[in-house]
C-alpha cells in the first residue's frame, strides 16, 4: 500500500515538473496566456504588475528563467526589446513571439502621441509604431488565437487543450470589445490628454481622441516648452481631464491639470494593483473614462 502511495505520488511530481515553461513579459498578455495555458503550462511574468516594460531592467533571474522556457512571448514593436539580448544572452532555443509582428492590424504612427502644435511635434515627434496593440480588446483576440496555436505547436500532446482554450479566450475578449465600444458611447468624441503615448489604439477602437501625450518619452521630463503648449492645447479644446499612470511618476501630469483647470485621474496601460486581470484593467479604464469625461 506504501509503495502505491509512493508510485502515485512520485508521478504526480513528476508530471507537474513535466508542464512546459512559458516566459511573458508584460501582465496583459500574462493574463490571456495564463487563461489559454491552464494546468497544462507553467506561465511566468517578468515585468512586475505595477512596473513599466519600458523602463524595466531583467536580472539574473530572470536569465535564468528565459533559459528554461520552451516558449516566450513578447509585444515587440520598442515596447520591451530589451527582452530580445536577454533571450540571446539566456541560452534557451525556445521560439520567441512579437505579438507586434505577427499579428494584422493597422499601425498608429507614434508621432501622432504628441500635442497638436508645431512646436510640440518638432520638439517630441519620433517615427516608428505605437506599441501599445493590447489596449484594443479586439487585437488582444487575434494574440489570444495565435497564442493558443504557439502553445499547441511547442506542446503538441496537449494541441487540443490549448486550441480549445484560445478559442474561448478569443470569444471572450470580443465580447469585452463589444461591451466597451457599447457602454463608452456617452463620451464618444472627447478628446482626453494622457501621460505617455499609450491610448491611442484604445481612443480609436473605443471613439475617443488623443488630444496630447505629457510624456512622449517614458521616464523623461517635458520640457516648460512643451508643458506649456500642452496646458495651451487642453484649455483651447476644453479637455476636460489629464490622466496619470500608476506605473510612472504623475508629478508632471499634476502639474499640467492643475495648470490648465482639469481633472486628474489615473488611467492603467499595462496592468497594476487597480486591476487584476486583463479585462479588469480594461474595465478600470472604461470606469475612469466615464467618471472623467460625463
């Protein structure tokens, strides 16, 4: 009887070191993916909730970790390309994803991030694409199905597992999309003025504006130039509010809504302790936008 306890129990720890390992960088697709992977993968974050992708630096660890993933995922797109060395330097032949590259969808230039002014676009303006693709639920679908076929590719023996989950993680982040277009309607049309550039796929699937980003640059300063030109553009087309961000300082945000006579309030682009899961922080979202805006 001891014996069969044993055997059993030994397979039972066997199986569960067996799962396959998966790295992800940042929590919206942690959350999907982790939904997708269920019992049969191992899903691990490595930008903390709460932390931003772009200014994050791995450590050891997180090497460590890459280098026993049979599979990694990433947004791409400048967002977290720090991922790419790390990957390399790591060792692991795992297969790495570009969510930014692999997926169809029409690319918001991240020039258009900056305040409508010359002077402001001369001064911020950068080319290049606008990596934020995960704040349109609608895209976050597409990433769901192709997730699920990665999964089942590097996993084959659990294909129809995953398959099956991705399918329903698809029809389930439609369907937020469809909730979020539906109930957004009260504020369609208001121009919203954000911390960094990170809303624009949002504005546009959900019928809001970008009117202008506080930092175009994560982690630096605006100039008093460009603060002030901000401050001008809010008060010319009566923005009604400036959104800080939980994963950056909102001391410049503050400064322009208190010097311009608008509201602040904070807006969620990657995911923190305001929400705690993907479709929460899409929620939080749409629940601030209303408060904000009506």
């Amino acid at each position: 009887m001891k014996q069969a306890f044993l055997l059993l129990f030994a397979l039972a720890t066997s199986g569960a070191h067996a799962r396959m390992s998966v790295v992800v960088t940042i929590q919206p697709y942690y959350s999907i993916i982790k939904n997708i992977a269920g019992d049969k993968a191992s899903v691990t974050r490595l930008v903390p909730v709460g932390a931003s992708p772009e200014t994050f630096e791995p450590t050891p660890a997180d090497v460590k970790t890459l280098s026993q993933a049979k599979l990694v995922f990433m947004n791409g797109l400048g967002l977290d390309e720090w991922l790419i060395n790390v990957v390399k330097n790591s060792g692991t032949r795992a297969p790495l994803i570009e969510f930014g590259e692999v997926l169809k969808f029409k690319p918001i230039l991240a020039a258009e991030h900056a305040a409508e002014t010359k002077a402001a676009h001369d001064e911020h303006g950068h080319s290049g694409t606008d990596p934020h693709i995960f704040l349109d639920a609608s895209l976050m679908a597409l990433a769901a199905t192709r997730a699920g076929a990665e999964l089942a590719r590097a996993d084959p023996g659990n294909k129809a597992y995953y398959l099956q989950r991705a399918k329903l993680e698809n029809q389930k982040l439609l369907k937020l999309h469809a909730e979020l277009k539906s109930t957004l309607k009260p504020v369609m049309g208001q121009n919203i003025v954000t911390f960094h550039g990170a809303f624009q796929y949002f504005a546009r699937a959900y019928g809001l504006k970008v009117a202008a980003a506080i930092e175009p640059f994560p982690g630096k300063e605006p100039s008093a130039r460009y603060v002030t030109d901000v401050v001008k553009l809010i008060r010319k087309q009566k923005v009604k509010a400036v959104f800080a961000e939980p994963q950056l300082p909102e001391t410049a945000a503050r400064t322009i809504a208190e010097s311009a006579g608008a509201k602040l309030f904070v807006l969620d682009p990657e995911g923190s302790k305001l929400s705690n899961d993907y479709y929460g922080m899409m929620r939080y979202n749409r629940d601030t936008l209303l408060r904000a805006l009506n």
